[in-house]
C-alpha cells in the first residue's frame, strides 16, 4: 500500500495490499462528514494559528491524532520516525499514533472523523484517496503543498500526479510500491544465465529452457493475487488502459486486456505453470526453491532475506513483455482530514509533521519502500537498496486512476475476470467482456453515489 518481514503473515499482507490496490468496498464509506476548507472556522473558539515559514513552529501546543495501518514489519520503521519527530518538538507539537489493519482503518475513519474521534492526520493507499476526497472526508492540500513547497520536480510524476483529484492535491506521497519480478539464482545458472531476461522473448525461452532442465513448472500463475496485479501490469504493457478519462467505462476489455490475459492463461497452457494455483502458493513455492519467477511485491525482500536464508534470489523489474515498461504499483500518502482542517493551529502543525516525515524517510525506505522523493532515493543509505534500482525508469510506475469508488469496480468485475480465464472458465476475451459490463454498471452507480 520491504526488507524485514514486512508482515510475517502472508494473508494479512495480501490483504492490506488488496485494499491499497482499490479492492477494498467503497460502499463501506457511507457515514462521511461535510467539506470544509483548509483552516477555516467551524464553531468555537479558534485564534488566527501561525503560520507556516519552513522554521520553527511557533503556535501553542497541539496533539494531532494520527491514523495508519503498519500493523506488520514496517510498524516499527514508521514509530521510529514518530519518535524522532516527538522528540524534536516535544512542548510544542505532540503526535498520537493509532495502528489498524488497513480493513478496519477504512470503514473506520469517516464516521469516527464525523464524530469527532477520528485521525487529524493519517496516511491511505492513493487508491483511497479520490473517494475519501469525493465524500469529503478529506480536505485539499493545495495550500499545504504551497507551503512546504512541494513540487513534482522532487518526486515520481506518477505518485505525484496520483494524489490530484478534481483539480486539487488532496495527498503527499511518502513511497511507492510495486511488482518486481523475483528470479532463482541457482535455477538460472542452470540454463546459463546471471539474472532474469527483461523481454518477452527472452523471458518465454527462459521458462522453456528450464522445463528442459528440470523445473516442472519454473512460473506459476496465480488466478488470485496477485493475479489481477499481474494482469494490469501487462495491459498497461500493451498499451492498454484500466479506464475511461471521464471514468464513465471500464476499458480493460480491449485487444490490449485480451492480449495481457491470454498471455497469462498461456503460461499454464505450455505447463509453465500448474492448474488452479491456490493463494499465496506461488510465493511459498519460490522460498521453497521450487519455482524459478514469481511475480510479486516489494514487500518480499525482507522476508526473503530474514525467512529464506537458503535461497539464492535476485529481483528485477518486471519483464517487457508487451512492447512498453510498465507495472502496478502504490503509494502511502499522506492526508489532513476535515477533523484536522477546523482547527488553524493543527492545520499548521500538520504541516510540519509531514514536511518532516517526508525530508525523513530514508528510515522509511528500510520498510523495504521506494522513496517518493527524488531527494531521499539518491541519499546514499537509500540509493544501494534493491528496491530502488527498480526507479531507474520511473515511467514505467502505474497507479489506479483518481477515481471514486474504483475499489468497488476493481473487485466485483476486474478481479474475477482474471480470476475467471485463469481457472479456465471462461475464454479471456468472454471473461473479460462479461466483466466490463459489470464494471460499467459499477461505474454508473458511483457516478451518482459520489455526484458532486
């Protein structure tokens, strides 16, 4: 949404994942609270608040309630830098964390934001970001951004550009993640190769090669996650896109989806992969040293290096296997809530926590993420880390689309689609075709229910 086990339990980070990927159900979201601008006067007794120079913070003492879901490896990473902040202005701006799993920190906030119990500041997947936005749970940054003079110059465009919904910032980006393509050392150099091809053709003779030397299935595909992570990092490959710019059709059912998808269901065809690869099974079959490539997160490295200590391993960035470089990724972010926006004094600490959490997170990037900023990535503690060699073409980093309640659609039409020609139930242009119908319903529905 790493390089310690960023969550020693498989399933709980898959699901975490499944919601920073937009699966979780936007219809969760119904109890959100009113809009209002970024320190603007809701009711009681509020002083004019400091403003905001990029010094010293110089209002009165202010606890700001802080919201996230490290619950795994990276917890202890996040409340390092927690700590450090605290210390740093201790009397003057006070931090107070709560931790959830990420499935219960988003049902969770816009009715507890509503209440008044609710995070002042928190950090969301970017996949959360323009439905949070569209129910007004969450207040722009505009001025924030301007304040701590934050430009896209610093940072990935992508990440950057995914924090815009409706014409305004509503997020800053503290990371990104994404698939890699995770590669047995010893299998390779049994066909003769120091690391994993990066094009189709190398990569397909690879997997034939291995066949020849031992490797019953040297690729197994999964027809759950991460599945449909794979499927969107081939359609962008082909030149595909997930959806309309209006956000009005699902468009992952073109000759590009078809392709993507039948080049995955392809995989089991020539026994590259085995039928019906359950949950997680193709992961645990790479620590195990049976399978030669899995495709999967970022948050692998620390497992691997702390839980597979036996196995050779290298990781690329996913192969070219359909003409563009592209792969599915996402981003935490950081977001000042319509709680936190009443008060100008919070408003204003807000900002430094986050220009201090951002310029910080280089102990961040030992969470086994890739740092947003520009800056950070070329720090030398960060810059020899493996998962940053995966931003040496930053182009190549896709995100879902700011669109509200794109979890909803990715989970009832997308998911199963894939799902759906992986089992061999259906062909990948019918699986597919069916999907973007339900999509297209799906996206109808949230273009009412989030109507401005």
């Amino acid at each position: 949404m790493s390089t310690v086990p960023l969550f020693p339990e498989n399933l709980r980070r898959r699901t975490f994942l499944g919601l920073a990927a937009g699966t979780g159900a936007a219809g969760l979201l119904t109890a959100c609270s009113g809009g209002t601008k970024l320190g603007a006067d809701q009711g009681g007794s509020r002083n004019a608040g400091p403003s905001f120079d990029g010094g010293e913070y110089q209002g009165p003492k202010v606890t700001l309630e802080y919201w996230n879901g490290f619950t795994g490896g990276d917890g202890p990473h996040m409340k390092q830098m927690l700590a450090a902040f605290n210390k740093e202005y201790e009397g003057r701006i006070s931090v107070r964390n709560t931790t959830r799993q990420w499935q219960d920190l988003y049902p969770a906030m816009p009715t507890a934001i509503t209440a008044g119990k609710g995070p002042d500041v928190a950090v969301i997947h970017n996949g959360w970001v323009a439905t949070f936005a569209a129910r007004r749970t969450l207040v722009p940054l505009d001025d924030v951004v301007s304040a701590l003079k934050l430009t896209e110059s610093d940072f990935i465009p992508a990440v950057w550009q995914a924090g815009v919904y409706d014409g305004h910032r509503y997020s800053v980006p503290l990371d990104v993640h994404c698939l890699a393509d995770y590669w047995n050392e010893s299998h390779l150099g049994r066909i003769g190769l120091k690391e994993a091809p990066a094009d189709r053709a190398g990569f397909e003779d690879a997997l034939t090669a291995l066949t020849k030397k031992g490797v019953a299935n040297p690729f197994w595909m999964p027809n759950k996650w991460p599945g449909h992570l794979m499927f969107m990092s081939l359609l962008w490959q082909f030149g595909g896109e997930l959806y309309s710019e209006d956000g009005t059709s699902a468009q992952w059912g073109s000759d590009a989806g078809v392709e993507a998808l039948e080049w995955m269901v392809a995989q089991i065809d020539k026994s590259f992969s085995p039928d019906q690869v359950a949950q997680d099974a193709q992961y645990n079959a790479f620590k195990n040293n049976k399978v030669s490539f899995t495709w999967d997160g970022i948050w692998q490295i620390n497992d691997l290096e702390n839980n597979a200590r036996n196995l050779r391993w290298g990781m690329n960035a996913l192969p070219n296997i359909g003409g563009t470089a592209a792969m599915w990724s996402a981003s935490h972010n950081f977001v000042l809530t319509s709680q936190g926006a009443k008060d100008k004094n919070k408003v204003t600490a807000a900002k430094f926590f986050i220009d201090y959490m951002s310029k910080q997170s280089t102990e961040w990037a030992g969470a086994g993420m890739i740092p947003a900023r520009n800056s950070v990535r070329t720090d030398p503690a960060v810059a020899g880390l493996p998962q940053v060699a995966l931003a040496g073409d930053v182009n190549a980093f896709r995100f879902l689309p700011a669109l509200p309640g794109v979890g909803d659609v990715q989970s009832k039409a997308l998911e199963l689609a894939v799902q759906q020609a992986v089992l061999k139930k259906a062909g990948p242009a019918r699986a597919l075709r069916d999907g973007v119908a339900t999509a297209n319903k799906l996206l109808a529905e949230n273009k009412k229910k989030y109507a401005k």
